[in-house]
C-alpha cells in the first residue's frame, strides 16, 4: 500500500517552510529588518575639538558679517497713537476715534539723521494684537478669494458672511473686515513723496490666492463696520493693501509692509507726515507705529541673528580649548578597559 503525502509533508520534502505560503510577514529586506549600513564615527578627542573649532571660525565671520549689515541698515520709528489724540480726547480716546465728527488727521516732523538710500520701507507696527487668535485667523473662505464661481461661498465667515438682505460679502470674514485703514502722506520741501505700493505683497499670494477676476461686493456692508473700504472696481489681487493684511502675523507684535519710498533722503531733509489716525487700537490697549527702514543684503534690521551667529561661534572655540586643555593635562588612552563602569567597581556586578 502506498502511502500519501499529505501538503505540509511535500512542502517540507522540497525545503519549504509550512508557513511560507500563507504567511503575511512582510518581504524580506535589509531596510525592514534594519541591516542598512551606517555610519558610526567614533568621537575622538581629535574629532571633537576639530569640529568645535571648524564652526567656530565659521559661525563667528558670518555672525559679524550679519550684525554689520544689520548696523547699517537706517530706521526710524514714530510711535503715533497717543501723539495723534487731541488734548480735548486725551483722556478718551474711544470716544475720540468711534466719533464721526472729530478730526483724525495729525502731523509728525521728521528730520533725517542719516542718509537713507532708496527704496524706503514704510511699515506699520501693531502690538498687542492677536492676529493668530483661532477664530480670527479661520474666518475667512480662500476658495472665494480665487474664484468668482464661488462668490457666494462664505463658510466660516460670520458674522461678517452676508448683508442684512443676505447678499454675500466678498470678501468676507473678520480678516478683511478689520482690515488697516490708516493712511501716510509724506512731503519734502513742500513736494509730496511718492509712495509706492505695487508689489509690496508676495507674488504667490496675487497669482494663487486672490483671483483676477473677483471683484469687492457688499464690503463694509454687513452687520457692522469696520476697517478699510476696497475698490469695487480692481480686481482682489491688484488690490495688495488687503493681501497684506490677509497674511495674518505669528505674534502680537508685527510689521505690515504699507509701501515704497523711492527717492534718496540726505541728511538735515525735513519730512512732513499726514496720518490718518482711523484705526481703532486704543479699545483694546493696542498701539501703532510708522516704520521706515532701509535694507540690507540680510534684510531689515535684526541684531540676534548676528548675536545668535557670534554665542554660538564663540561658544564652540570656547569648548575647543577647553577640550584641548583637558586632553593635554589628563590625558587618556583610547579604548582603556578600566575605565568602564563595571571594571572600575567589579564588586556590585558580583551576585
């Protein structure tokens, strides 16, 4: 009688385990099972002090470098919220600002210190303004600021989504409501400056964010008032005052770029400033202020990143010399046995 193999006997007779077939471990490879070559340096007293020292001298030109250009870069700043209250609203401001009547234009002489070299930067400052509040920054609709084909899209935008006759707000959303609505007139010598404000945004947000062919409706028109009024007839990425303002800051405390001034200022000019003091800061312990700033190949001024650069640097060329110290005063042989843990107190692995 001859005997039948059962499957599991012929998978082991042709050398083949029981369980390959069905089996649902993953395929064999060095990167699953971790078998990939790598580096392991050994860090040598050679290799530490080397390393300290080559970013030492690298950290410390670049750190000095970065704190010039950022010494060299002119600013001033004029802080205007409380200088532009009439003494009559000193001690009122909200009612000075909320009021209809009352004339909000101030202005501010500046005398020129240092030659600034064209194009000046002008900014406005806030602080203590949470732009990055969750509901602020989520209250607006970015399909509706592409495309007119979504121009009654106003998810997320209450309260500032539609008009008493429920007509769409485009834009729409507390960001664009409360847009800035100060405005900076400069003249010197009793001839304006041109301030210019093209490109003053980024490119990518004009191109993929804010449509050509969407146009403000019913702005300013809802349920409340806010900020500043838009042009009806430019489309939303030509207009770049709300592009700006649409990039919404990190901190409490930051910078929007308000335009260009494209004419060199010489030391001793004297500026003439006209602001409009509309925007309302003062109700919730806010304040404002006019940046104007040159640039440098490193940007604006900014000492900590030259200051972080040259901690850092020096840092590392401190710890050189000191590991060199200590390798030269106690040195030690590479790879001595005796000084493992359990070499040097043998008894308490002892059971």
């Amino acid at each position: 009688m001859m005997d039948m193999d059962t499957p599991t006997q012929s998978l082991v007779s042709k050398g083949e385990s029981p369980t390959k077939k069905n089996s649902k471990r993953p395929k064999y490879s060095k990167f699953s099972q971790q078998e990939l070559p790598a580096w392991k340096p050994i860090l040598t007293p050679g290799w530490v002090i080397c390393t300290f020292t080559v970013i030492g001298i690298i950290f410390i030109p670049v750190g000095l470098a970065s704190l010039y250009s950022s010494e060299s870069v002119e600013e001033h700043v004029i802080r205007y919220d409380q200088n532009c209250l009439p003494p009559s609203h000193a001690k009122n401001a909200l009612e000075f600002i909320k009021s209809d009547t009352t004339n909000k234009t101030c202005t501010q002489t500046w005398t020129v210190e240092h030659k600034m070299q064209a194009p000046i930067y002008i900014y406005y400052q806030l602080d203590n303004y949470y732009q990055n509040h969750r509901r602020y920054v989520k209250n607006r609709n970015d399909k509706q600021l592409r495309s007119k084909s979504a121009e009654a899209v106003t998810t997320n935008c209450d309260p500032e989504a539609e008009t008493k006759s429920h007509q769409p707000i485009v834009p729409c959303g507390l960001i664009a409501w409360s847009m800035f609505n100060d405005t900076y007139r400069f003249s010197m010598k009793d001839k304006d400056l041109a301030v210019n404000k093209k490109d003053i945004s980024w490119k990518s947000d004009r191109s993929s964010k804010f449509g050509s062919d969407v146009y403000p409706k019913n702005f300013q028109g809802g349920f409340m008032v806010g900020g500043a009024k838009l042009n009806e007839s430019k489309p939303l990425n030509e207009q770049e005052d709300l592009i700006v303002w649409m990039r919404t800051a990190a901190l409490p405390t930051f910078r929007k770029l308000y335009g260009k001034i494209e004419t060199n200022l010489e030391v001793n000019d004297m500026i003439e400033i006209v602001i409009e003091n509309n925007y309302n800061t003062y109700e919730f312990g806010g304040t404002k202020t006019l940046v104007l700033s040159t640039t440098t190949w490193i940007g604006g001024k900014n000492p900590f990143l030259g200051r972080a650069y040259l901690f850092i640097g020096g840092l590392s060329l401190v710890l050189a010399v000191g590991f060199i110290l200590l390798y030269v005063i106690r040195p030690r042989p590479l790879g001595d046995p005796s000084y493992l843990s359990w070499n040097r107190n043998p008894g308490i692995y002892i059971k």
